[in-house]
C-alpha cells in the first residue's frame, strides 16, 4: 500500500491499485524485447552473479483486511535475480550494460543455461567478440558456462 | 568433446581471497595471530599482482611453503582452483577492472537488492520482471549520462510501436 500511495503522490492523484497493473503489464512486452532482440554491441567481458532477494506474491488464501476487504493472503518467497553485466569498448571509450538477467528458484546449473542460452542466441558468443566470462566458484555457473559457451 | 572458439572462463579472485580469508580465520584464531593473518592475506593477495601466469604460480608456490605448516587448510583453498584464477593473464588489451573479479557487478546488485527493498511487494513475476527492468533501464542512463526523461521518452515511443507497428 506504501507503493500505491508514492505512486498517488507521483502523479498528483489517487491511483488504484488495478491502473497501477494495468500500467505494469502494459510495459511487459519491452521486457520480453529486451530479453529477445539481438545485442546491438557484443560485449568483451562478462560479468555474471546471483542477487538472493524476497519477491512477496499473491497466495491462494483468501483473508478479509481491516475494511474487511477480501484480499488474497501474501507470501514473501526467495528468488534469485540472476544477471549479466557485459563491458565493452566504444570509440575509445569504456560502455557498460547489464545484458540480460533472470528471475529464478536457485542458482543450480539449469536455471544458469537459460540466461546463458538466451545470451548465446542473441550474439554472445566468442565467434561475434566475446573474451571472457567472469564468475564466482558457484558450482551450478561453472556447469553450465561449460555447456553453453564452450561446446559446439 | 568439441569446443568452440575459446572463451575464457575466469574465477573471481576476491571470491577466491575471501575463501581464504575466511579459512584462516578459523585455523590462525584469536587476537594472538591477527598479525599472522594479516600477513598471510596480504601475501596472497600479491600473488595476483604477478606480471604473467607464471609468475603468479611462483609466487603461490613460495606463499604455500611459506605458511603450508601453520595454516595449511587456508593454503589448500587458495590453491584449489588456482589455475581458474589465474586465466585472465591469456587476455591481452583488456581492462583489469572487468576481468579480475566480479566486484563490479556486485556493487551493481547492491543497487538492484536495494531498489527491490523499497518495492517489497509484486503482484507477480510480471510486476517483479517490470521493476527490474526500469530500475536497469535507470542504471543504463546513468552510466551513458542520458536523462530519465530522455530514456522514459524513448521507452514511451518503442513501446507506442510494439503496439501500433
């Protein structure tokens, strides 16, 4: 509710909370774009790593609020950000872009490939410029950065 | 197996120095060897500041004999692995910065991590995929030193032609 009400100042109106979703999944098609087009510059090196944060969602449960309000009960749950931050050098000058991420359960090896594969696929790939991959010892990373940059 | 054109897969070496760090502090205990440890991770930390492979691996080997007797688990840490640590040294033209650790993403996710602070709650994936990707879309604007409203515009008109192409 404390988002809804920022939201409401932002724009200088009460904002409900079905606009301000409607605005949210009017904006998810550029998310899809951006995990999909091609990589407009391929970067040299890239960085990869796992942020662990608690993504609150809604549950089956059905509970009243103080207004007595039916309103389904939430539950944080953990997940895992996983993300790509490619560096590259332009007209001299030294670029920076987080490339792609994903939203995951963990950190195992199957949920690394999809970010790698989506990467490989929109250009990442040593052939286009790629030098590096730079990593934690995550067992799961080194697993599938074997599988999706090193083999053919 | 068949490889394809070489991409260098590179450990993080804080990742590599705090596992050290981490193993001395259980074997070098207590105030009495807090000197020790110093020591112990400021050498290891030199061995990074070799000129080529090579000489890194000399210096792990002179670090290990060094301190293999009093602290021979945190020596066995650093040298698991080693050879992956070390890779960075075959790149040739490429700032340091990027190929060493994975510090600098990190200092990038503790600016994601904080951003999903303030907005705790996301109706669902959608809601979470979105915020990620405007606060990345911020993080973009500041590092090409764009204007949010310049990068907003941008976005409002890429979006008018997903919808109307």
């Amino acid at each position: 509710m404390i988002e809804v009400e920022r939201w409401s100042a932002t724009v200088g109106h009460s904002v409900g909370l079905r606009t301000i979703n409607e605005r949210i999944n009017q904006l998810s098609p550029l998310v899809h774009q951006f995990h999909h087009t091609p990589l407009e510059q391929i970067p040299e090196v890239i960085q990869l790593d796992g942020i662990w944060v608690t993504i609150t969602e809604q549950g089956e449960v059905v509970v009243f609020d103080r207004r007595n309000r039916a309103r389904n009960e939430r539950h944080g749950k953990k997940r895992v950000i996983l993300v790509a931050l490619g560096f590259w050098t332009e007209n001299g000058e030294e670029k920076r872009e987080i490339v792609d991420w994903q939203i995951a359960e963990s950190e195992k090896h199957e949920e690394w490939e999809v970010l790698l594969h989506r990467l490989v696929k929109r250009g990442a790939k040593a052939d286009n410029g790629l030098k590096a991959i730079i990593r934690d010892g995550c067992g799961g990373l080194g697993q599938a950065v074997e599988w999706c940059m090193h083999r053919v | 197996m068949v490889y394809a054109q070489s991409v260098i897969d590179q450990r993080c070496i804080e990742h590599s120095l705090k596992n050290v760090r981490d193993k001395c502090r259980t074997e070098l205990k207590g105030d009495d060897h807090r000197e020790q440890r110093r020591q112990l991770l400021q050498e290891a930390s030199a061995v990074y500041q070799a000129e080529s492979a090579e000489q890194a691996k000399e210096r792990l080997a002179v670090w290990s004999t060094q301190w293999g007797e009093v602290a021979h688990e945190s020596v066995a840490t650093f040298e698991r692995d080693f050879d992956a640590t070390i890779a960075y040294y075959q790149l040739e033209g490429v700032t340091l910065e990027w190929v060493r650790s994975t510090s600098l993403l990190e200092r990038v996710n503790r600016q994601l991590r904080r951003k999903f602070r303030q907005a705790l709650s996301f109706g669902s994936n959608v809601g979470a995929e979105v915020a990620l990707y405007l606060q990345i879309q911020r993080l973009h604007a500041k590092w090409n030193r764009t204007s949010w409203w310049q990068t907003s515009h941008a976005l409002s008109l890429n979006l008018q032609q997903i919808y109307h192409p």
